[in-house]
C-alpha cells in the first residue's frame, strides 16, 4: 500500500488527553468532544452501555 508512519502528536501536548480518559469522564472532558456529528454518535454509544 505504501503507507508510512507519521506522529502527529507523539507526546501528547497539543492533545493531552486519551479517548480511554474522555469516555470514563466524558463530562469534565467534554470540551475535548468534537462538534455535533461526533458528540452524537458519542451519546448514543454512551446512551446504549449503560442501558446494559
């Protein structure tokens, strides 16, 4: 394919955040959720796991 490696934001400085992070407290991070597509289809996610 000829695809190759580039690390865009290897330390973690311009987003000093992981997704594990966002989603174990997705309010105090909310400002890390991008805009409304995205903060959708989070909710639902979130919405359908905790219904389990």
């Amino acid at each position: 394919m000829g695809a190759s490696y580039i690390p865009v934001d290897h330390a973690p400085s311009l987003v000093p955040i992981s997704g594990t992070q966002v989603r174990q407290h997705p309010l105090t991070n909310w400002h890390y959720i991008p805009p409304l597509c995205v903060l959708c289809a989070f909710l639902a996610q979130n919405i359908q796991v905790n219904r389990r």
